[in-house]
C-alpha cells in the first residue's frame, strides 16, 4: 500500500495484493502527483499480511516527471534530424525479443523496432569490436580500411560518419565504454570523445549521454553511444543475474550506483554453466536486459524532451557471441551465424509504422542510409543505401551475397541465402583450407560439405577470390604501442594476441 498525505489525513494512492510464493519481482507503480504540485510531499509504503506470516516491502529507483513542461535539450527544432547511434558489443541477432527470443529481455528494443525499419538478416563485417566499428563509421568493409585487429589505428585518410556530419553543422559527441576502442583512430571527427581507463557499464554512458543531451544547442547533434555489457566478464546486477525479464518497456525509473555491486563471480553458478573470462549463457542474457533497461532510460529522456520523433536512430551490433556452438565459449571466434548475425534496426524520424526487411545485408550499410536520410552525400564506401532502390518493400533483396573478415586476418567467409563458404588461415579451432555448407539442407552449419565435388564450392571460391581481390587503396593502418596495463584489460577480455 502507498499512501500520501492531505489535509483530511493520509490517502491512499496505490494498493495491491501480491502472492509472495508466486509473484516476487519488482512492480512499477506509476503515482500522479498532480495534487501536490509545488509542494514537498512524503510517500509512505507498507505491507499488511495475515497474523503470523513475516511481511515486508522495499522500494527503489524512485523518479519524479514533470508531465507539463520540456526538458531543455540539445537539437531541438535543428533543421537537420539529429542522430543517434547506438552500438552493443557482443550481441547475437537470436539475444533480442524483436529478432525472435521468447521471453523476450529487451522490451525497450522491442518497442523501438515496432516503429522502425527492422533487417532480420544483418551480418558483421567481422568478429571483433575495433574493425567493426571502423566498418560502421566508414562504411567500408574491413579488407579495405585494413584494421584487423584492436592494436591498429584507423588511418586518417578514411571519412568518418562523424567527420561527414560535423561538416554539416552538427555536434558529434562519442562516449565509448571500453578502453581499447578509444585507440581504434575512431575520434576523426567528434567534438568530444569519452573513454574510460577500463571500461563503463551501460548506466554511466547513459548518464553521460543524457548530461550532454540536457546542454541548449541550436544545432542537431550526432551522438554515438558503446555499450560493452554483454562482452565478458558477465556481472549483470540485481535482479538481472536471476533470469529477471522485464515486462514492460516504459515508465521505469533510472536503477543509479549499480556498478560499485557488480564485482565477477558474486553470482553462484553450476560449474558447467561459467565459460572462461567469467562468461556465462545465463548471465550473457541477463546483461542483454540490463542494457535494454539502460536503453529504455534513454529513450524516455529523448521522448520526454520531445527529440524522439526529431531524431533519426541507429541500434546495431559489432558482431556476436559464442555460447558453448562449436566448443566455442564466449570468445567469438569463428564466422559462422552465432558471431556475424547482428541486429539492426532504422528509425526514422516521424515514423510510427514498423517495416521488416528480410535478406541479406551488411551492418555498415548504415553509413550510406543515415546520410542518404539526411540528404548529404556519402563518400567513397562499400556501402548501400537500405532504404532506396525500392528496398522500402519488405522483399526487395538488397544484396545477393555478404562478406566478412577474421580477426586478426586469419580467414574470410561468404555467405548467400544458400550457402556458408568459409576459409580458415589459422581460425582458432578450425582446420586450415575451405568450409562449406549448404544452409538450406543444414541451417546450423554443422556439416562441412567441401571437397565433395559439389559445383556450388568453385563458383563460391571464384567469388570469394574475386572479392578479395577487389581491394580500394588504402595506407597501412598504423599499429599503436600498447601498455602493460592495457595490456592485462585485454588478456584479462580473453584478447591475448
């Protein structure tokens, strides 16, 4: 019970009754105030149960919205749309609710994607974060801008998405939450570029996100938001290290101080369930939530601030994860569904009516789509436009065939609606040489068919060959000396060449 105080005596404003046996995770209880505007007020909460049975209430992460009044913001009323771009690390296209898992853990993604142009068959360029997001603010493939690994630079003379949209008059700000990706020669073009010594959980880029939002600024801005939880060590705090999934995406409050309790291993776990560097699948989902919580705090600031229908946002992954396929446990080797399959979701600004757009793309498609949205002309890039050519129909193919590079440059795959044709040049775990598999006889990749004569293997050969061979000029990216402390976080991230 919730009460409130007035003239006459204290009035009830909420009252439930809950079956503790059954009904134990948190409830949102949404309390109009309207009747003390101005005026300081005191809630109080109390528990009643029969004579004999323990009884006890808690309640946390409080928030007061003034329903009445804007929040002053940055890029309100800008003649541009501002954007928004929101990167997760590590996070598999089958890890969301609008991708199809079932309960789903990302209400607030969910409710995004109901408004937004979802492609379901979005793969990375490659399997780790530094190329990747060299790939989405370039719109190049890695083979191109020829960043491999998380040691290189990208070289100065590759346009950014930043440095595209900062010479149109926009704030570009960037809050990346782990260190390395600080290094990837990614700040060509922002204003502001934040980094952490270690690395930031979700709730304190949001933070920081929504601190600079709330700065008055004529101009749109461009804010591109990384958020590392889902990679290992997985310590998603409480109630998500207990299979807690939301039911609701909006009106919950911001949950503040979580990461001074989120020390690894805290949660017990069945030996079998914990991989190495503190991964595990049911933690691994359980940060998937946490992020999406993080992400509906945001999103009420920008819808409470009247910039959500004023901005154009981007939700992509730089590639996924291993969960246990292929012997193969939180370290993301390998180019196979579970690392390159990503999430990636459009929204434009205005838009209300969701769109699904089936077949194959790649995530750095992004960088020619935000612009061509924008009106501004893209550079030399490898990308294309998702929304055009008629692709604004859910059937239009937009590309035959996808392509990726390994970390480290140790193999390629490309993949068709058919077929997986992969080849290893040292992938930790797989033989040297080609891999092929017919996905339409064996969606999972289990059953390596190369070598077996069939025609299919040369032509995807040919073409993989061809790709390869189809590089742009570009300067050798230039390998950044690293410390021994730096060092250690990326041993300590299972990095260790």
């Amino acid at each position: 019970r919730l009460d409130a105080p007035r003239a006459s005596g204290r009035r009830e404003v909420d009252a439930r009754d809950v079956a503790p046996a059954s009904d134990t995770l948190p409830r949102v209880v949404d309390v109009d105030l309207a009747e003390w505007a101005g005026a300081r007020v005191e809630l109080a909460l109390s528990a009643t149960a029969p004579s004999g049975v323990p009884c006890d209430a808690a309640w946390g992460s409080p928030v007061v919205v003034d329903r009445r009044a804007r929040i002053a913001a940055r890029g309100r009323g800008a003649q541009l749309p501002n954007v928004l771009f929101l990167g997760a690390d590590t996070l598999r296209a089958d890890a969301v609710g609008f991708l199809g898992r079932a309960p789903s853990p990302t209400p607030a993604l969910d409710g995004l994607a109901a408004g937004s142009h979802v492609f379901t068959d979005a793969y990375s360029s490659i399997n780790n974060t530094n190329p990747s997001f060299a790939s989405l603010m370039t719109g190049k493939y890695v083979k191109n801008h020829r960043v491999f690994d998380l040691k290189s630079r990208l070289p100065d003379a590759h346009v950014t998405l930043a440095e595209v949209l900062r010479d149109a008059g926009y704030d570009t700000k960037a809050i990346v939450s782990v260190a390395h990706l600080g290094r990837a020669g990614l700040r060509q073009g922002f204003d502001s570029f934040t980094r952490p010594g270690g690395q930031f959980f979700a709730e304190t880029v949001v933070d920081m996100a929504i601190d600079w939002l709330s700065e008055p600024s004529p101009r749109p801005f461009f804010l591109w938001l990384h958020f590392f939880d889902p990679h290992i060590p997985h310590t998603p705090p409480s109630p998500y290290d207990e299979g807690l999934h939301p039911a609701a995406a909006y009106g919950m409050g911001p949950v503040e101080a979580w990461a001074e309790f989120r020390e690894p291993g805290r949660v017990a776990l069945e030996p079998s369930a914990r991989g190495p560097g503190g991964g595990s699948a049911k933690l691994y989902h359980g940060e998937v939530a946490y992020l999406d919580r993080q992400l509906d705090r945001l999103l009420g600031f920008l819808d409470a601030a009247g910039l959500l229908d004023e901005t154009l946002v981007v939700f992509v992954a730089d590639h996924g994860e291993t969960l246990g396929e292929r012997l193969s446990f939180f370290d993301h080797v390998g180019l196979y569904e579970e690392t390159t399959h990503v999430p990636l979701l459009v929204r434009v600004p205005g838009q209300r009516e969701g769109r699904v757009h089936r077949g194959l793309v790649q995530h750095f498609d992004v960088f020619p789509t935000v612009l061509a949205r924008l009106g501004l002309a893209a550079p030399a890039q490898d990308g294309i436009d998702l929304l055009a050519r008629g692709a604004e129909s859910a059937d239009a193919p937009v590309r035959d065939a996808v392509f990726a590079n390994h970390a480290n440059d140790r193999g390629e795959m490309m993949r068709t609606p058919s077929f997986l044709y992969l080849v290893s040049r040292g992938i930790p775990r797989l033989p040297r040489g080609p891999h092929l598999y017919d996905l339409e006889r064996d969606p999972h990749a289990r059953d390596d068919v190369a070598g077996g004569g069939r025609p299919e293997e040369a032509q995807l050969a040919g073409a993989l060959a061809r790709w390869l061979d189809q590089r742009s000029a570009a300067s050798a990216p230039e390998s950044v000396p690293i410390g021994d402390e730096e060092r250690r976080q990326l041993e300590a991230l299972g990095y260790g060449d």
